[in-house]
C-alpha cells in the first residue's frame, strides 16, 4: 500500500539513520553533553535491510538516503549501502567526509552514485570552531575526489549569521570551478543547538547578497525539492536554498525518517515517533505501524507553529527533544 498522508500527500523518499555518533560535533547539530545508543539499541545490518525492503516492496519507496550521526563511523556501512543499493531504488548518502576517502571505491563498488557532504567554510580555523575538530584538509580533499571519480556531488553549508555567511561567496565560486551542487542551508533550531532567529542568515539576504555580484537564474525545482535552486549561467555547478525557517517547503513534501535505533517520524520536527524497531524484535508485522505514521503526517513542519518572530518561544519550547544528530537529516 502506497503512503499518503491525511492531506493527501504520497511518500517515496526515506532517510535512515544507521548510527547517532558521529567523528565531528558540530555546534549547530550536536549538543555538548549528548548521550549516544548503546550498540544493542542500534538497528542491526539485517534489521536495517528487512524494513528498508518493506518500505520499497510493500510502499512504494523509490529512494533512499543514508544519514547519520555520521554513518561512515558505522563498520558495516559499505555493506549496509550495498544492501540498499540491491533495493533498485535512487540511493544517496550523506556524509561529513571526514574518512571519505577509505571508503569511497567501497562505496562506488556498492553502487552508490549520489553524495551528500557537509561542508560549513573554506577556513581550516573557523571548520575547527564550528566542527569542534580539525578536518578541513580532509573533508576538502575528500570533495575533490568524489568529484574526480564522477559521483553526483552535493556540498550542504549551513549558513549562520556572524559566523560564516561572508564565505557565500566562495561557494558560489566553487560552482564554476566545479561541476558540483551547493545547498545553503538556513540555519534550523533543534534541541541543543543555540539557535536563535538573529543567527539565521535568510534565504532573501543570501540571494540578495549572490545577485548583488553575479547574474543568477531561477533553474526548474524539482516538485519535492526542498531547495530553491539557481546557477549562474554558463558556470558548470548549479546552488540552492533550503530555507526551512523563512519559507518552509512541506507543500510537496513526500520524506520520511528511520532514526538509527529505529525509530519512524513523517517530518524532522515532529515529537511524535513510531518504534518499529521494538515492533520488528517481537515480531509483529510493521506494515500497518508505518502507514499509522504517514497518515498522522501534519501538513507543516511536523505540527510546530511557523518560525514567525512572534512564535518563536512556542517554537523553542515545542521541539523535539532530539537534536539533529540524532533525528538524522
Ligand atoms: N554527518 C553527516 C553530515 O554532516 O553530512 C550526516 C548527518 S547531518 C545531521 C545531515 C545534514 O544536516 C548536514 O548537512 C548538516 O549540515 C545538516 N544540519 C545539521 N544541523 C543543522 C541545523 N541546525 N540547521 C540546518 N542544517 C543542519
Ligand atoms: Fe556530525 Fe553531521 Fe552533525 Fe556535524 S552535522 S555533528 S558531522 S552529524
């Protein structure tokens, strides 16, 4: 059966988290003191693929994301990929790149054709503050590669006021150096991270800021795209705008999310969680606990009122009490 939520909405898209911890401890994603799963609490390699291939062959998913934590600290995410990849769907994977380069001809190998990496700046010092460890060389280096073996390359960089938003400029660079996507991210609130709306460099200041030196052009989104996407014409690279806080996109919206302990939610903000994964270990049959979950679906940003300055504490105080690290994104 497909999954429609009650607004009518059909879901095709999964993102499963295979592991919460993670080599970086960025501070807009990962709390100072955050607790991480036991390895029993984690999704096994089997589990993993039994309730990934329900998603595909019973609901219809076409494509799947692997996220994390960082799913590279996982052992066994050559073969959770190879897994995936055996399911015919549009596989993805996100990674912060860290050991990208010791896995990726594994990953290749495994079928894996699309790339997520996350990369905040171009300034080793300022990726030590935001990331809590070195790694720029790595990370960097690491791009370069996946770009050179010719996977489909994505650079996520969450922008944040008085922090890195003088770097846009760059990244748009990088576009026509490359043949590469850039995503600038809005800057999200979630638990632990210190967000507050004078930190959010918004989608209007980011395009207002490329356009004022270069000629940009709206390119055709994708109808659940949750990125405003542009190029500046003739460069190779194409960038977006995922401007979650300042124009929410869940009009389209067709994801959904497995947390690495197993854990189902229809919307990266909701509180609300369907525990397949207990469900799995005692054998009931899953299907109907998912299409439960689709169906309860709200129509925007997981029931949280909108990120209006007038809503703002209620925001704050209605999260999920998850910080991203561990939702997965
Ligand atoms: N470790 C991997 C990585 O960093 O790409 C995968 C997991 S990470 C949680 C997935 C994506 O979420 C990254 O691109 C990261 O930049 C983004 N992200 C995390 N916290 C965010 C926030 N507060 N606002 C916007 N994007 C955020
Ligand atoms: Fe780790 Fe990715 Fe979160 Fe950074 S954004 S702490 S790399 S999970």
């Amino acid at each position: 059966m497909e999954l429609t939520d009650r607004h009518g909405r059909k879901h095709r898209s999964l993102r499963i988290s295979i592991v919460d911890k993670c080599d970086l401890r960025c501070t807009y994603c990962m709390p100072e003191d955050q607790h991480f799963l036991k390895r029993e609490e984690l999704m096994t390699r089997k589990e993993i693929s039994t309730i990934a291939k329900l998603f595909v062959e019973r609901h219809g998913i076409t494509k799947i994301r692997i996220t994390g934590g960082e799913p590279l600290v996982r052992p066994d995410a050559g073969d959770i990929v190879r897994d995936m990849a055996q399911l015919g769907v549009s596989l993805g994977l996100t990674t912060n790149a860290m050991t990208l380069d010791r896995h990726l001809d594994g990953l290749i190998a495994a079928g894996l054709k699309n790339l997520n990496i996350s990369l905040d700046t171009f300034d080793a010092e300022r990726f030590k503050k935001i990331a809590r460890r070195d790694g720029f060389d790595r990370v960097w280096a690491s791009i370069l590669l996946a770009l050179e073996k010719g996977l489909r390359v994505k650079v996520n960089m969450v922008v944040m006021r008085g922090v890195n938003e003088d770097e846009i400029l760059r990244f748009v660079e990088f576009t026509r150096e490359h043949d590469v996507h850039v995503r600038f991210i809005e800057f999200m609130p979630f638990a632990g991270n210190h967000w507050g709306r004078e930190r959010v460099y918004t989608y209007a200041e980011m395009l207002g800021h490329i356009g004022s030196v270069h000629t940009v052009e709206k390119l055709i989104d994708d109808p659940h795209s949750t990125a405003k996407a542009y190029r500046v014409p003739g460069w190779p690279g194409t960038f977006a705008v995922i401007s979650t806080v300042t124009e929410p996109f869940c009009g389209d919206c067709d994801r959904l999310r497995l947390t690495a302990e197993g854990k189902m939610r229809n919307c990266l903000f909701t509180r609300e969680e369907t525990d397949l994964l207990s469900a799995l270990r005692r054998g009931e049959d899953i299907a109907p606990l998912i299409e439960a979950n689709v169906l309860a679906k709200h129509a925007m940003l997981g029931g949280l009122p909108q990120f209006k300055p007038e809503k703002e504490e209620e925001v704050l105080h209605d999260l999920s009490e998850r910080p991203m690290v561990s939702i997965g994104g």
